[in-house]
C-alpha cells in the first residue's frame, strides 16, 4: 500500500540522514527579517491587484448578464453576442493570469525564496 513507511534496512545498513530541518527560532528571524519582508512586499504587489482586477472583471460580467440583457444579447456576428464573447473573455483572462503569475514568480519570487530555504538549511 501506498501509504505504508518503507521497509527498514536490511542487514544493519543505515540510511543517510535527511536535510537538518531548522530550529523554531530560525524560522522566526527569517520571518522577521527585511529580505522576508521584500519577497512578501514583492508577491502582494502583484497578486493583490491582478486579484482585485479578476474579480471586479468577474463581478461586471455577472451583472450585466443580470441586469444588461438587451446588452449582453447584442449579435456581433452570426450567433455570436456580447455574453458570449465576454464569458470567453473570462477564460482568457483566467490563463492570462496564471500565465503572469508563472513568469513573476519565476523571475522575482523563486530566486529569492531558494536563497532564504539555502540558507537556513546550511545554517540548521
């Protein structure tokens, strides 16, 4: 079963330790210190805003199909309306998103992260 601890060594042999994890009072001076505090700054600047701009994107969408139906029943062409092209928009702007937020975290959050996770494990 999957969720069985694995077997123990045969024949004495020893496994080689895990990584050394760091104590509770190291977490907390990272957590504290101004480098922390940059990547924290750095991720809600971006996500904060773009997550406002989603859901009052979301919100419009939603209350002009209640409330705008002449609107929203406008054809543009063929059988193609205006509710139509803005709920795909909906989905675009989901993966444009997600898209941004990969290649933010990527270029500003990831580097700076591993730097904090390298050196609390070489100083633990």
């Amino acid at each position: 079963m999957a969720t069985e601890a694995p077997p123990p060594p045969r024949n004495g042999a020893e496994t080689a330790p895990g990584p050394v994890q760091p104590t509770t009072e190291q977490f907390v001076d990272v957590q504290e210190s101004e480098e922390f505090s940059e990547l924290r700054r750095t991720y809600r600047s971006f996500a904060f805003p773009l997550t406002i701009a989603f859901i009052a994107w979301y919100l419009l969408y939603v209350l002009l199909s209640n409330y705008a139906g002449d609107f929203m029943g406008t054809k543009l062409f063929g059988n193609v309306n205006v509710a139509f092209v803005l709920g795909l928009g909906q989905f675009a702007t989901t993966f444009l998103i997600a898209w941004l937020y990969s290649r933010h975290a990527a270029a500003k959050l990831d580097p700076r992260s591993e730097a904090i996770k390298s050196r609390m494990e070489a100083d633990a």
